[in-house]
C-alpha cells in the first residue's frame, strides 16, 4: 500500500506521462516534444525539469506518495535461462559449488544484456516470478528527471514498476484508466516485488567506464603526492626547530666564555674552557697580586678598590722574574663569570690595558701581574 493519503499514479509511455491523484477531477497529460524528449533521452534536462513544475501546479497535484508505472514499450527486458536446464544430462546439484557457477553465468548473462542497451545509465532489476527470471531495465536519465521534480516539490517516491507486473488482466494499451489505476492501488505485493528501485544493476557507457578507471588511476597516486607533501613540511618544520635550537645552545655558550688574549712574552700557556655561572662568595676567591719593585702605588689602589667591592683574601709579591710589557689577569677555571666581572670592573680603573686569560688551576683564584705599561 501508498504511504500516505492522495497517492500519486504516473503512467510513463514513450510519448509522455499520465498523471492520476484523487484530488483532481480528471487525468493530466504531459507529451514530449522532440526538443525535450527524443527517442527516451533527454534533449533539454532544465527545461524539460522547467516544464514539469509547471505542470504539477497547473493540475494541483498535491505532495503525497508516488507511484511511477513504465509502459513495456519503454522498457528493455529479457528473461534469463534457467542453467540446470540448459544441459541436456539431468544435473545433480551439490552444494555452494554449483550455486557459484550458476550465479556466475547469469552474471555474465545480466552484464552482456545491460552493456548492449544504449543509454549510459540505467535503471535495471532481475524480478523473479514463479514462471522465469527476468531482467528488465529503463532510461535512468529519463525516469529519474521526471520523479526529481515531484520530490522536490514535497512528493516521495514509493516505487518504479514495469506495467507487465500486474499480469495480463490489466491492459495498459489505452494508457491510464480508472480499471488499471484500481488495480495498482490494489497490489501492494506488486509494488514490493517489482520495484526497480532496489537490488539495482547498474550500467554505464564504455566512455564513462574509461573515465571511472582513469579517475581511479589517479587516487592512489594522488594519496602518495598528499603523503609526500606532508613529510616534506614535517621534515621543514623539524629542520627549523632544531636550527633555532643549535642557534640558542651557541650563543649560550658563546655568552660563559672569555676568550684569551695573546699572553705575555714569556708567560705561561693558557686554555679557553667554559665559567660556571653558579653565583660564589667573594670571601672565597683568592686575589694575588705580582708586581715589580716601580709599582707599588698600582699594588695599594688595586687592594682599596677590590676590598671595597667585596673581595678579602688579597696578597701580593714582587715578581722576581722579568717584568712583562703588559698587564694580565689570570682567572682559574672555576671563578664564576659575576665575580669575574666584578674584578675586572674595578681592575680596569687602575690597569686600563690589560689582558684578560684564565689557566686550568681547580681553585678559586685570581692573579694579577702588573706589567710595565
């Protein structure tokens, strides 16, 4: 049975539609004309969709279920041969084996009849009756721009039927009639089992199925290119990271390192090494002074000005060896670089050109040697 109250019956032929719902005092009629309709294709699809709008709202079809019945001269059929038939040795059947190789061959059956139909889609269905298996199909194109136009104006489509379904009793030579629209209403088995609207077998034209298998070529390679890409930007932005990483532990480095100057002529060899920034107690760090026997005014002001700062344990001697041309400051390896710059701060107020070295002594100690200059 219809779904809903007021259904829709359409009759489809090869030169139009008849439309009967209970609503309307008569039954509609639409002809093709050959700019719209010509031999079951579609000349004119938004025209044709156009010209049925028009003709649902000047009948005052109203929303409802939708019947569309196909009249057998628009329908292309075929009734399928029974396998077990055909051999003339009575076959025996024995199981999935024989059922596979049966479905195989109306498979191919089905294929053949569909592929030789010249439209590039279709409708199509196997309907089984007690008699025969046949295989019946329609335009697609044609049927389903005519049903479109009902659904969108509010209607919903119960089922697409052949008219040779309801039997040889029912005569739809002379089109739509009240006898036959009673007898469609009537069957709802018919509509269940007829309806070509499930089990589809779809078919399409050669040129489309050579446009399936190029467009199905080219996923998986376009997948891969969509793979690549995305490694390459993950590789960059990895690549960045690290950079900007490697940049900040540089300069870092760069930043707790004092780099020798040139020592003096004849005084000890030096090595760069990294300073620890861990904050120490000035108290701790020994200051020791070598000076010549001209210099002992520099010696005091040097002792004033690191005492006031904060240092403590300073000493100083007369260097018996040769009075270097410069002065140096000699940090051990573990004076802290704000201790270091606190020193040098004050001894550079007293020894403006002096040069800066540190040597590999493990003690927190300072030499000054004060230098000719």
């Amino acid at each position: 049975m219809f779904s809903k109250n007021h259904p829709i019956i359409l009759f489809l032929d090869r030169s139009g539609f008849s439309v009967f719902q209970d609503t309307a005092s008569n039954i509609a009629r639409f002809n093709f004309t050959p700019d719209i309709v010509a031999n079951l294709d579609v000349v004119n699809k938004e025209q044709f969709s156009n010209l049925i709008t028009t003709f649902i709202q000047i009948n005052k079809i109203i929303p409802s279920s939708l019947g569309l019945v196909l009249s057998d001269n628009i329908v292309y059929e075929k009734d399928l041969v029974d396998i077990l038939q055909k051999s003339p040795v009575p076959i025996e059947p024995s199981g999935l084996e024989v059922q596979a190789n049966i479905d195989k061959e109306h498979k191919e059956e089905i294929q053949n009849f569909l592929e030789d139909i010249p439209f590039e889609e279709v409708l199509a269905k196997v309907i089984k009756t007690d008699k025969v298996s046949r295989i019946v199909a329609v335009n697609k194109d044609l049927v389903m721009t005519i049903a479109d136009v009902f659904v969108n104006k509010g209607s919903t489509i119960e089922a697409i039927i052949p008219s040779f379904m309801y039997g040889p009793n029912v005569n739809f030579a002379a089109g739509l009639t009240q006898n036959n629209i009673q007898a469609i209403l009537g069957e709802s088995e018919i509509l269940r089992l007829g309806n070509l609207l499930t089990d589809q077998q779809r078919i399409i034209s050669p040129q489309s199925l050579e446009t399936e298998k190029i467009e199905k070529e080219k996923r998986p390679q376009n997948l891969r290119q969509y793979l690549l890409i995305g490694v390459f930007v993950t590789l960059l932005v990895i690549l960045a990271v690290v950079y900007l990483n490697l940049g900040v532990s540089k300069t870092s480095l760069q930043s707790n390192k004092i780099v020798p100057t040139t020592p003096p002529v004849g005084g000890p060899t030096f090595t760069q090494t990294q300073i620890s920034t861990i904050p120490t107690d000035l108290k701790s760090i020994k200051i020791k002074i070598m000076q010549s026997f001209e210099s002992g005014e520099a010696v005091e002001s040097l002792k004033s000005k690191l005492l006031e700062i904060g240092f403590q344990d300073i000493t100083n001697e007369v260097s018996q060896a040769s009075t270097a041309e410069k002065s140096s400051v000699i940090f051990s390896q573990n004076v802290p670089a704000d201790a270091r710059e606190k020193a040098l701060v004050e001894i550079k107020k007293i020894l403006p050109d002096v040069s800066i070295l540190e040597n590999q002594d493990t003690s927190l100690t300072v030499t000054i040697l004060i230098g000719k200059s």
